[in-house]
C-alpha cells in the first residue's frame, strides 16, 4: 500500500496532549493545519478498497465433506483461527457473503447447486477451492465426482492437500488477501525468473 | 367500517383471536430446507410439509455428496482401498478402515498380534472421543449454546494431535492396514495420551456444567423427539441412538473384536430416548472411551505391530538389506499386492454412530469384486419422520442435531 | 455365526416351512453362513426367519447388491440378519439375472429395507416389487445406467502423463 506521511513530532506525552486537543476541537489556525497535516496518510481509493476488502471477508457457511470438518476447526477452534484476519463471520446466507471456500468433493448431483449458490453471491466474490477433491478430483477419478469445480465456476486459489492442514488453509486465505491486493505473489516465477511465461485463460 | 374506526386500537387487536385457525385448518405447506442449510450436518435435504409449525412429514433427499467410493474400491489393490474406505464416514476414520480390515483378515485367515489389537483399540477410542466432541460441537451450535463449539474444536485439536504423532496426519491417516497397523507409537505418545486423559476427565465436566444444568438446553432437549425402541429396532437404528431409547445393544460387548474383552468399561443406557438421554449417552460414552484407553496403556503387551506374514505385510526396511525373499515379497506387494481367496464375509465394528459393517466380496485377485460399506448414517436417517413428526420446527432441527448424520457415509 | 451344522439345520427348517424348492443351497465360509434362496420366495423365507420362534433372526442390517459378473446369474442381493438375543448373524442370497431382475419387497417386515432396496435399484437395476417408492436415491434422477454393475465404466478423466499429453484433448482445442 503506497502511503505518504510525515512523522509527528514530539515524545508520547507531548502527542498525546496534542491529539487530545486536537480531537476536542481545541486548536486554531497554523496549530491545527500543522497537527492535521502530520496525521494524514495518502494512497488511492482503490487501495484502500482493496485493503478494506482482504481485511473482513465474509465467508459463505458451506462444507461438503472431510474439509469442512477442517474448515470448522480453522473458523472454530482457538488454535488456528480466521478471526486474526476478521473473516469469522460465516453468512450462510449467499446474498451477504463474499468468500466461498469449496470444501468437499463435489458430486455430479450437487454441482448446479453450487453454481446456482455462485450467481447467487454479489460481486466481487471469490471462490477458495480447499482441499484435492474440489481441485482437480483428488483420489475419485471416476463417475460421481466432477473433476474438479473448475470445470463449472471460476477459482481464485486452490489450496492441495487431502484434507489441508488448517494452517494450508489459512496459507491459502493469505494468498487470496494478497491477490485480492493486486499482487499475488508469483511464486517460483519469481525465483526462477520466469516472468512472462503464465498462462492466461 | 366508520364505526370499528372508532373504536381505540388495543381494543381493536384485543378481539382478533387466532381461534378460527385451529385444529381444522388444513393448510400443509412444504419446504426445501436445502441441501446448503447450516443446521443440517452437511448436504441433507429435507422435503418438510409444515402445518404452522409443526412438522408433519419429512423427506430426506440424500446423495448430493454421493462419490462412488464403493465402484472406485474395485480398482485398487486391498491396501490401497483402505484411504477410500477411510473417507466415508469421513469423523470416524479409523473404524471405515477396521471394518474393512476386519473383514480382509475374516478372508485371509490371518491373525492380528496382540499389540497391534490392542494399538487399534486406543486409536478407535481415540476416533470415538474426537467424534463426539465434534457432534457435541456442532449440535450445540445448532441448538444455540455456540461456547460449545469452541470447546469442543478446541479438544479435538488436542486428540488429532495424538493421531498426527502416531499416523502423521490428523486426519485420515491409514494407519490400520490389512494385518495389524502400519508402525508402532513413538515414544512420548503414551505420556502424550495420559495428559489428554487428565484434562478430557476436568473438561467433561466442565462441559456438562455448562449445558447439563441450563435450563434453556433442558427444555430444549427433555421430552422431544422420543421414538419407542421397538420402532428403533424396526428401523434398524443402532448405536447411541438405540441405547438412549433403553435397549443396551453394543458391539463391543455382544460380539467382542480385536481384544475389547479385556478391557472393563460400562455402557451408557438411557431411559427415555428422547434427545436429553441421546445427549446424556454420548457424553457418558466419551468418559468410558478415557477407562478404556487407560487400561489398554496400562497393559500394552509387547511384540509386533503388524502381522509377520510376508504375503500380507511388508517386511521391515532393515530385512530388505540382507534377505532376498523379504525383497521379493516387497515387491510383489507393492506392485501387485497380495491375493485373497475368492469368499466374501461381512464384518461389523460399533462406530460412534452405530453398527458400522464391511462386506467384502473376494475373487482370487489382488483387487476385491465388491466392497460395501453398511453405514449407521444411512440407517439411522430412515428413523428422522418418526422423530420428527408432530414437533415444532425448532424441535425439529434439535433432533438432527441429536441424530448425528454424517453425509459422507450416507451418500458413500 | 451358526457353524456349519447350524446353517444346516437352518436350512432344513425352512425347507420344510416355505417349501422344498425356496433353498437353494448353503454356504459357509470362514465362519460366514450364507443361505441361498430362490427370488420368488425371499419374502416368505425372511419372514419365516423373523417370525418361527425357533428362529431369532429378528433385526434386519443391510440389504446390498453384489455383481458376481462372469458367472450367471448376475445380480446377487445379499440380506444380511441379526439376531440380538443370540448376538448371531445370518446371511440370505438370492441371484437374479439382468434380464428379469424382480425380487418381492420386504419392506412391510422390515421397514429398514426402505433406502437399502432403493440403494440396490439405483446401483444395480434389482426392481423390488411392492416397494412403495421405488426411485434412484444417491444417482440423480434422471441419470441412465445402474453405475455399480462390472460392465459399466469408471468414468472420470484419464490422467495427463508425459507420454500421453499430446494426444488427449485439452480445454483449449
């Protein structure tokens, strides 16, 4: 996040008193023009939209199988948990929710639901696919098991793993912050450099 | 019309009574409460014809998570069904892969040694305790009483922890194979299981301190959802289900597998079967679960982990070095795998939800014909209707929630 | 399990209630027992087992299909009992062929059976006559073809290796 900022002077007592007074109202002039300006951060609403948008994401209450039950100890236990990011509010609703983590196989039988359940939510939303079998198939390569859900609807970050470790999710979440900043890390592109080479669909 | 105009509002409301929508009214209304619905324990869909309130009749429509386990089972090796196996009741994990070990071994003729029976046995009570933690978890947060489901997911984390220092992952794990379980406990696993034992014996307190005397969970809970055991039976329901409703039917006692006639533990009964004693008899279930695992740390015998038959289990990596027949049998059987007598067998094991059973069908191959899986789930739905019939549709929702389905094994 | 001589007995008694031809043979395999019976007359021999005092069969577990595909008939359905006072377990056979895959219900004895025989009718084609709702259950319904037979295909993708990723079709053609 670009921000441009000067720093406030003075020791901790010194600015405490001057934002005291300056959040009563009580400086005039030059004083106030100084005070104000030493507290400004600039950067473009984009940014801060995005930023706003990483930080309280709401996701959708939705658990097909095995990774839901890792999904509900990363949203519900003490030990990993998605409240450090303000992403615990589960709507169940997909009117209000905008992060939908695909966790579970995804049989033929349910596949229209949840496409039905995507056009529902309101834009900008994303769609984690947790876990192998919402990835690609996973283990079930065969006639009950749509091969992946993005053959029907558009993933942002799949997160591998049969079930992923809470933590992976919580990895997986991290990426999704920083691809919804406008920079997702390039990964071994960057290591390799191998810029120029991704594919776009 | 002027006239009722001007007579003063509460007066007017006072005399509008809901008396001629009574009995009589007949208005049936049905709803979808769909297969995304947070109350209902996974992809369940219920057809629900209401009256008011009241539930009148319900239908489930299953198969939304349906992955064809039991087809794919017929084209891997026996060792290698035992991860699809294990994914389909997908919170007790290792008793889907006990059924089917059970089974295999019914086939092969093989015997289990006695560590590796009695290594199962504290994983098992292990899956159990973390099971029902998970349901008391989620019912709660159902029910309303959402402390519960930190508690809860908080405790688990401490079993599954147990079962990453022994299997490696925390959940589905294959660590029970065909002949016994794929390596021994590390060291400090012991030590690890009886801190666990201490705080789950100051925790199952705590938790039926929190719930067991609110009154808004009692008359929640108390006098709803009550089916007769005789019905129960009828419908083939096993499990807690059937020993809250009085009838005390438990595997472990009736038919014995895998050493449990060692151990000493009680089986929680209730009296009425209504959803207060389906409450009460798995937290008493989950405190047996402790004595079990106690005596079987108490008393782990010494020997192998797995069986010493090379044509089932491979040998160890240290044989592999200076035997050639231990390298032939690697590679066989992790090329091929080993071959089963053509018979097939139906074993059953007492999982947290009931009579879980595994029919395998042999051919003479190294693949089997048929694996399916009788899952309590699937059983135990078929008794909802006659839970819910007649009650409010929060009752309603209560009774799912004491039902404990698991969607994974209804749908395989 | 009833041993060997127990199944036999068994087997006796209900030739002699039901009728000579309903059995068909007994198995007993690694302390398995497994009665054959005709399809025409599983109801009345399960009935039999439910309601003779002599037997104690009364709780009904699992009713599967199994496809024993090379040999005839095809279609296996498989009852497996429980009896709770004798902690014992029976279980009764019938084959049928694909070309007449009709077996009576037993979902009057045992209301159990309900989403076990739709189970078998969804996996296999086995019509149970009589059932009330006899509608695929785990497949959806309009789906065509019983998936669990042997002869039907797995189904899914082939996986992409190197030496075949030329040749199968990607997304993009």
């Amino acid at each position: 996040m670009e921000v441009t900022r000067t720093k406030v002077e003075g020791d901790l007592r010194v600015r405490q008193l001057k934002a005291q007074q300056l959040l009563r109202g009580e400086l005039e002039g030059e004083d106030l023009e100084r005070e104000v300006e030493q507290r400004l951060l600039f950067t473009r609403f984009e940014v801060a939209q995005n930023w706003a948008r990483k930080n309280a994401l709401f996701p959708l209450g939705f658990g097909l199988a095995c990774c839901a039950i890792e999904m509900i100890t990363v949203i519900g236990s003490p030990r990993n948990d998605l409240s450090r990011f303000g992403a615990e509010v589960t709507r169940f609703s997909p009117r209000q929710a905008d992060l939908l983590i695909l966790s579970g196989r995804v049989s033929i039988k349910m596949a229209p639901i949840i496409r039905r359940l995507y056009d529902q939510m309101l834009e900008p939303k994303w769609v984690i696919a947790m876990g192998a079998c919402s990835s690609t198939a996973g283990m079930f390569n065969n006639y009950a098991v749509v091969q992946g859900a993005d053959k029907f609807m558009p993933v942002d970050v799949y997160v591998p793993g049969c079930p992923p470790r809470p933590e992976a999710l919580i990895y997986g979440i991290m990426k999704l912050q920083d691809k919804i900043m406008g920079n997702p890390g390039m990964g071994w592109r960057e290591r390799y450099r191998a810029e120029g080479t991704e594919e776009i669909a | 019309m002027t006239e009722a105009l001007d007579v003063p509002y509460r007066e007017r409301e006072r005399s509008v009574t809901m008396q001629s929508i009574g009995e009589e009214h007949d208005e049936l209304l049905t709803i979808n409460i769909g297969p995304h619905h947070p109350a209902t324990h996974g992809v369940l869909r219920l057809l629900t014809t209401l009256e008011g309130e009241i539930v009148r009749d319900v239908k489930p429509i299953i198969g939304y998570v349906h992955t064809g386990i039991e087809k794919s089972c017929e084209d891997q090796q026996y060792w290698k069904v035992i991860p699809f196996v294990e994914r389909m009741d997908y919170l007790s994990y290792y008793f889907n892969a006990m059924a089917f070990c059970m089974a295999v071994e019914r086939l092969l003729d093989e015997e289990v040694p006695e560590r590796a029976q009695w290594l199962r046995v504290i994983h098992l009570e292990l899956n159990r305790i973390a099971s029902h933690l998970f349901w008391i978890a989620t019912g709660s947060l159902d029910i309303g009483a959402i402390t519960m489901l930190w508690w809860g997911c908080r405790d688990r984390d401490l079993a599954l922890d147990l079962f990453e220092m022994s299997g490696g992952q925390r959940f589905h794990t294959r660590y029970f194979q065909v002949g016994g379980v794929v390596e021994d406990i590390p060291p400090g696993f012991e030590e690890m299981t009886r801190r666990f034992i201490k705080t789950m014996r100051v925790r199952i307190p705590q938790y039926l301190s929190l719930l067991d005397r609110n009154e808004i969970w009692l008359q929640r809970t108390k006098g709803t959802g009550i089916v007769p055991a005789e019905d129960l039976l009828a419908f083939g329901v096993t499990g807690p289900l059937l020993r809250a409703a009085g009838h005390p039917w438990d595997l472990r006692k009736a038919t014995p597998y895998s050493g449990y006639e060692n151990f000493d533990f009680n089986v929680p009964v209730g009296t009425v079967g209504d959803n207060y004693d389906r409450f009460r008899v798995r937290v008493d279930e989950m405190l047996e679960s402790l004595k079990i695992i106690e005596q079987a740390l108490d008393g782990l015998p010494e020997g192998p982990y797995i069986t010493t038959n090379r044509k089932v289990a491979l040998p160890p990596r240290h044989e592999l070095a200076t035997s050639m027949e231990a390298l032939i049998h690697h590679f066989k059987l992790v090329t091929e795998g080993f071959r089963v007598p053509p018979g097939e067998t139906y074993a059953a094991v007492e999982s947290p939800r009931g009579e879980l059973g595994c029919y395998v069908l042999a051919d003479g191959s190294a693949k089997p014909a048929r694996v399916h899986v009788r899952d309590p789930s699937f059983v135990n739905l078929q008794a909802l209707p006659e839970m819910a019939r007649g009650h409010l549709l929060a009752d309603f929702i209560t009774c799912i929630a004491m039902l404990d389905p698991i969607l994974g094994g209804v749908d395989r | 399990m009833p041993d060997a001589t127990g199944l036999e007995l068994i087997a006796q008694r209900v030739r002699e209630k039901v009728g000579d031809e309903a059995v068909t043979g007994t198995v007993f395999h690694r302390r398995h027992a497994t009665l054959d019976v005709a399809p025409p007359s599983v109801r009345d021999v399960l009935a039999h087992l439910r309601d003779d005092e002599g037997e104690p069969w009364d709780q009904l577990m699992s009713v599967h299909g199994v496809d024993y595909l090379p040999e005839e008939p095809r279609l296996g359905i498989h009852y497996e009992l429980l009896s709770m006072e004798r902690a014992d377990r029976l279980n009764v056979r019938t084959r049928v062929s694909t070309e007449e895959p009709h077996v009576p219900t037993v979902v009057d004895l045992y209301p159990t059976a309900d989403f076990h025989e739709r189970e078998v009718f969804d996996m296999f084609g086995v019509v149970f006559d009589g059932h009330p709702d006899m509608r695929r259950i785990l497949m959806p319904e309009d789906y065509e073809g019983y998936p669990q037979r042997r002869d039907f295909p797995m189904g899914g993708e082939p996986v992409i290796y190197t030496f075949n990723e030329p040749k199968l079709p990607r997304w993009y053609d």
